[in-house]
C-alpha cells in the first residue's frame, strides 16, 4: 500500500499542557508557543488568588502549569520551612524564634554535632526568606558539614500522587537536595558569596573540598530519586551567573560539577534545566557543556539579566532548550496590556519562531494584577506553529 502523507493546519492541532511544555522542552515546536511561569508564590495566590492552589491558579488565568515539588528538598528560602524536619542524632538544628511576626521573622538556629557547634541566622517575611548570618565560619566547618549533614530520601509516593493529580495540565518539577540545587550555589548559601569568591581566587583547593562534599551528598540524594514522577528536575542556581561570577570562574567551580551532577539525573531518565537568573554572557558555551537540557531563566537586561533573550538563542538555540524571557516586573506587573502581548510577540518571533522555547516570566513575581497574566496566557495562544 502506498503511504499517505496526512498534513494538518496550526487550527486542527491541539495539545495539552503537558504536551506543550514537554514538546518544547525536547527542542521541537508544539502546536503554540507555551506560556507560564517559574513557580507560582504563595504571597500572590494568598493576597491576589482568593487563596486557591498554584493549579487551580494557572487554569483560572489559562497559562501551561508548571507545578514544583519541595518537600525533602530542604530549600531555606520556602517561607514555611521546618529547619528541623531533617534533623538526626548527629545533626539538630534548633531554631530559637526570635521573632515570629508573619512581616518580620526572625529566626537564629544553633546547629549540635557530636564534634561541635554550627550557627547561622535567618530572616524573612512573607514573601521569603533570606540569611543574615551564614553558616561557615571556620575553614574546619566543612568536615563537620561532611560528617554530619543529613541527606534526605526522596519519598516517591507523594510524588506519585502529585503527578497524578497533575495529569496534562501542566509538567511536574523537582530540584536536587539543597538550599539551592548547584554546589557552588548550595556553598553560596553556607558563605557570603563574596568571601566565597575571594577563597576561590585565593584558596580554590579548599573551595573545591567543599564543592566536592556538596556534590557527594548531592549524588547520594540523586540515588533516591530513582522512579520519581518528575518530568524536569531544575539545577543550578543564581550564583553561578555571569552577572556574580566570571566565566573563568564558572568554568573551574561550576562546570565539573553540574556536569557529573546532570550525568547522574540522566542515567536515571531525567530532564534537567540549568537555571541562572539570566546572568548568562560569556558561560553559553559552559550551560551547553554541562549536559542540561534547557537553560533557564533567561532574563532581559531590563530585570537584571545580561543579554536579551534572542541573543542566547543565537548562540546555543539550536542546542538547548530555553525557558523564560519576560520581564516578571517591567513587563508583568506594570506594564500595559499592549506592553505584554508586543513582548510575547517579539519573543515569539525573535527566540521561539524555530520551537524549543517556553516562554515564561524571568523569575519570581509577587504583585503581579491577575488581569496581566490572563493578558499573557492570551497572547501566547495567538502564537501558533
């Protein structure tokens, strides 16, 4: 029988969700230009969503969902974080409360080991959290951080029936153990960043003993993952962008060990997207290298990236996927409905126009009018293949 080539219109294809966003992601084209953003915040679908899940939010508004899944990930920053549910015989974090105000937490944490004390302090409010006093202060603080530091097992049950209630709405995300998923981000978050510059210009074989500590407790928190429902499993961190550190410096203390750490995700069948909070001029090359599967966020200079978003895709396009490019403020929040559909469009043309590309906000927005968000999920839909 001779074979028949059956061809479709954009109008007579529709995806789900799930389709979308995963078509991209695989450097294809889907039937329109997906749309959504990093992660949905628990301030705005509290003040400016009725209080209704970060599901629920992106259907009422019509944006691809991407929902991510924290728990035994042990991120610093989450505003409800149990600093003590990883707690062992060995390691016992104990927060003493110095302030509970929902606008003005403060908490200082004391940190028992069996061969000493650890301390570091944090702040928040109800957006976020942020250290005021980090945790390494001693050069032998990190054989304490090796012995010590519980990794947690992923549990994958609840993952499962996350994903299930998922279905094609949208993908399920997961990060690797850690305040941030990077080691040299994870150790930017255990030391003042500029310290941590300063030791690995001066010192770089302490800096990379800690590194590879990270990485060893990374790796075995990776073992856990083994048959977790996720569909992308984010990487990286803001601190290995190219707007704190150089390429140089990227390339020697970064690059080795997002590589063996994406090794690791991919032997067990994940995808992986490398994210940098847009800093990424002068380390395209480096983000291709290390293995990832998609670059994120892809931040305009106009919210503190350092190349517009075609620029990237000039460069690595053709290699890696992309995901973000919209101004979360200049454009989301106080821009004009005509503002973000030309900003959807210009993206659309000048980065999505060849597929594998998700066009998302830049990073986390908090006062963003829910009318702005429909405005955006709107104009993506126009954007057909």
């Amino acid at each position: 029988m001779e074979a028949v080539l059956v061809t479709f219109t954009p109008e007579e294809i529709h995806m789900t969700s799930k389709d979308r966003l995963m078509t991209a992601i695989h450097r294809e084209k889907p039937d329109r230009l997906p749309a959504t953003i990093h992660q949905w915040q628990g301030y705005h679908l509290e003040e400016y969503m009725d209080g209704i899940s970060d599901l629920e939010a992106f259907q009422r508004v019509g944006l691809d969902a991407q929902i991510q899944y924290f728990e035994e990930m042990a991120q610093f920053w989450l505003v409800d974080a149990d600093f003590t549910k990883l707690n062992t015989l060995t390691w016992k974090d104990i927060p003493s409360v110095i302030s509970k105000s929902p606008d003005d937490r403060i908490i200082h944490h004391t940190i028992e080991t069996p061969e000493g004390i650890l301390t570091y302090k944090t702040r928040g409010d109800r957006k976020t959290t942020w250290i005021t006093e980090y945790l390494i202060k001693h050069d032998g603080d990190i054989q304490l951080i090796r012995k010590y530091m519980p990794v947690p097992k992923l549990k994958l049950e609840p993952i499962r029936k996350k994903y299930d209630e998922l279905r094609d709405h949208g993908i399920l995300r997961g990060f690797v153990w850690g305040d941030q998923a990077g080691c040299w981000q994870h150790a930017a978050c255990l030391m003042d960043i500029s310290e941590l510059i300063v030791s690995a210009m001066e010192r770089p074989t302490w800096v990379h003993e800690l590194l590879h500590v990270l990485l060893e407790k990374k790796l075995q928190f990776i073992e856990s993952m083994k048959g977790a429902a996720f569909d992308l499993i984010e990487t990286g961190g803001g601190s290995a962008s190219s707007t704190v550190i150089s390429p140089e410096l990227h390339k020697e203390f970064c690059l080795p060990y997002d590589t063996a750490m994406h090794e690791a995700l991919h032997g067990l069948n994940f995808l992986v997207t490398y994210h940098t909070c847009g800093g990424t001029h002068g380390i395209e090359e480096y983000i291709v290298q290390n293995g990832a599967d998609a670059s994120e966020t892809v931040a305009p200079p106009s919210v503190g990236g350092n190349q517009e978003p075609w620029e990237l895709k000039r460069k690595v396009g053709a290699r890696i996927a992309l995901i973000g490019g919209v101004d979360q403020h200049n454009t989301l929040t106080t821009g004009s409905p005509e503002d973000i559909r030309n900003k959807v469009f210009e993206l659309f043309e000048k980065v999505g126009v060849d597929g594998g590309y998700v066009c998302s906000a830049s990073d986390h927005f908090f006062d963003t009018p829910v009318e702005n968000l429909k405005v955006f999920a709107a104009a993506a839909k126009e954007c057909a293949y």
